[in-house]
C-alpha cells in the first residue's frame, strides 16, 4: 500500500496559535492525520520550529512549515509504501542539519507521526503496537500518570515559581483506577482552593493557577487534598523549569528577588522533599549547570526521581553524557524537541540501556492528537505527563490510554 498524496494544513494549538496538521492519503483512500504541539517553555537545545516571521500572527504563522511539507518532504514519500523508520531516515537526510533548520521540526515532525500511523495501518495493527516493534520490545507496559494540578512560572498568571506542581498515583493497580483517583483529587483541590478564599482559574496546562504568594502554599493545598482522601500511595512531583530566572551575565539564579547558586536551590529541594511527600523534581538547576545537576543528583536520587528536560531536550547525544555524568536519573521525551518520532525512540532506547527513567510529555501549545498516549504505551515508557484533569487536549490523551487499557484488558 503506496503513499498516493501528503498535505499540510494550518491549525491552532490549545493556546491559540498556529500549528501545523499533516494529511498522508494512502491508496485504499484511508487519510491519516497528525498534528503538532508547541512549547511556550522551550530549551535552547531544542530542534528549530519553522515560524513565518512577519505581521501575520506576529509572526507564529506556518505557512512556510507547510510550503516545505509539500514541496520537500511530499516528494521524497509519495509513491513509497509508508516504512516509518525509512523514510524518516530520509528526511533527516533531506534536511541534513543538527537542528532541522531546513525543514523545521514542526514540518518534519507532522510528516514523521502521520508515517507512523500510516505504517500502522498498512500493517493492520495499533499504533502502540507498532512503536513497541520499533523499540525491539516484545512486551508492553501502561505508565503511570503525572497529572497537572497547579501551573505557575510560565504556564500560569500567578507568582509561583515552579512551573507543575503534580501528582503522581503510584500505587494504583490500573491506569484506569489511576484515572478515577486523580478526577477524585482534582475536583476535591478545587473545593480546598475554594475554602481557601482563591478564585478558580485554569493556566495553560489544564491545572488550577491559584494566586499562591509562594510554592509552598501551593504545596499546602495539595497536601491537605491529599490527606483529606486519605490516599497514601500517592506522591507530589514537580517541574521546576529553573531556566527560566537563571541570569547568565551574573551566572546566579534569581529567585523572587535574591541571588544564588545551585547550591541554594538544591538546598531548598531538600527542605520541600523533608516537608512534602515528593518524589520527582524536574528541570531544578538551568540546562547548562551541568555541575551543579550532578550535586542535585548526588544529593537528592536517593529520596527523588531527578529529571532532566531543557538539560537534554530528547537529544541522544545530550542523554548519552547526561547517563555517563550521573547528572540525572530520568529524561523528558518530547518528539517535537528532536523533530521526528524515530529520533525521539532512538534516545528511548537510549535510556533504557543507561538506566534512566522516561517520561513522555505533553507541551503546553497542545493539539487532540492524542500520539503521546500510544508513544508512552509502545515504547512502554512507565510515566507519562499530559496536564491537567481538565481541557479537551489533554483529556483526549488520558481517554486514549484508558482505551487501550481495555483493549489490553482483552486481548
């Protein structure tokens, strides 16, 4: 079954900007769609998105993304049968940069999922299914969820420093029992913000953006919703995103106003893990502080997942020395930071032969492809994040682990 027609189209992503859906129309007529999420909190070692620049959408159009989709990349797959990891090789070949500035990774990226579901169907299997053969997995696993309840930093119109403050259900025997047990706490957090005297507002990610004068009261209200359900196998994870108020010209963090080292924040992790019942930081020191990861990382793995995002931006090649360094015991897999679905389970793999925990993430420009969900399932990743507990975007991931945790459930 041949690849007969492949075209782009300009959508908008959850926070109402421009992104890019690719269509693939195969030769039974069936079309496979994918689209492509942004951040608004990006790392520098991310693969290049292809902007239009100019008045038009202040400059965030896609036209261009979408003039190479179908005038580059078009070309190099119509008329071949839809072999994801081939032609994505091909791409990368086409664009022959280290950052996708060619192309653009939204371009590339849209082609690469559409491939993988098209491949899926040519083939008459899951699309989880066919990411776990890409892995050279012969068994499949459901992840557990990070689910977003607090936004701050960027993500949110409040003073909280950290970025996600979310929990983790651990000790659930299913995705689903998972599921229903963070629904429970997100709706019992909004009767403890509610008590609490704060106005409901969402941020970005589809968690509540209370205005909490510091992180710990935000942590308060988690903690008191936590034992108001009497749910001890559930633990509190945070991204951090430290990037964001590191100064470079004085090569200090600034935190609410004051100057310091690595060596404060991670003394400050310290004191919320003592006080808070935590169990995952990431992002906590800026994505260059490769010195000051690895003290966080001798300090604080014993009692704390440490994940890197920004630091490695699902790089193989910023994976491979973060596992030689010990600067973290995790990474973040965004495919949109690497620009095509086979370099993003490349460094999957990667992390699984250094014993590095994954996490698949969401970005907080979403769409409701809901890809990241069969990408968590198939590389059997063991955490996935996908937002908060409310918006269609993010919910639309969450409902497609659930049905594939039944379809499991059968087969």
């Amino acid at each position: 079954m041949k690849i007969i027609q492949v075209t782009g189209r300009e959508i908008f992503d959850s926070r109402g900007w421009p992104t890019l859906a690719c269509d693939i129309v195969l030769e039974d007529g069936v079309v496979v769609t994918a689209s492509v999420p942004s951040g608004i909190s990006r790392g520098s070692y991310e693969a290049r998105e292809l902007r239009d620049g100019g008045k038009r959408f202040w400059g965030q159009g896609v036209l261009k993304a979408i003039e190479n989709l179908e005038q580059m990349i078009a070309p190099v797959l119509v008329g071949q049968e839809p072999s994801a990891i081939e032609l994505d090789l091909r791409l990368l070949e086409l664009d022959n940069t280290p950052n996708k500035a060619n192309l653009g990774a939204n371009a590339m990226l849209a082609a690469s999922m559409a491939l993988y579901r098209a491949h899926a169907h040519a083939e008459k299997i899951e699309l989880y299914e066919l990411i776990a053969y890409a892995c050279g997995a012969e068994t499949i696993s459901m992840p557990f969820p990070l689910f977003n309840v607090i936004n701050g930093g960027l993500h949110a119109q409040n003073q909280l420093l950290i970025q996600e403050f979310m929990i983790m259900p651990v000790g659930m025997p299913s995705f689903h029992a998972a599921m229903e047990y963070g629904i429970t706490f997100f709706h019992e957090l909004k009767a403890t913000l509610q008590r609490r005297g704060k106005q409901i507002v969402y941020g970005e990610e589809g968690g509540y953006a209370p205005s909490a004068t510091t992180d710990e009261e935000a942590l308060d209200m988690i903690a008191e919703t936590l034992e108001r359900l009497g749910e001890e196998n559930c633990m509190i994870a945070l991204d951090v995103a430290a990037t964001r108020f590191y100064d470079h010209a004085l090569r200090r963090y600034i935190v609410r106003g004051r100057k310091t080292g690595s060596d404060g924040l991670i003394s400050w992790y310290k004191e919320l893990a003592e006080e808070y019942p935590i169990c995952s930081i990431e992002d906590g020191l800026h994505e260059d502080d490769w010195a000051g990861w690895k003290v966080l990382t001798a300090e604080l793995s014993s009692q704390v997942q440490i994940v890197g995002d920004d630091i490695f931006a699902t790089n193989p090649e910023r994976i491979a020395e973060g596992i030689a360094s010990q600067a973290a015991t995790a990474a973040i897999i965004k495919p949109n930071q690497i620009g095509t679905v086979t370099e993003a389970l490349q460094a999957v793999r990667l992390c699984k032969t250094g014993q590095f925990n994954i996490i698949i993430s969401h970005r907080s420009g979403e769409t409701t492809d809901d890809f990241i969900a069969d990408l968590s399932v198939g590389a059997s990743s063991g955490q996935i994040k996908a937002g908060g507990l409310t918006r269609g975007e993010r919910l639309t991931k969450y409902n497609r682990l659930l049905e594939i945790e039944e379809a499991l459930s059968y087969s």
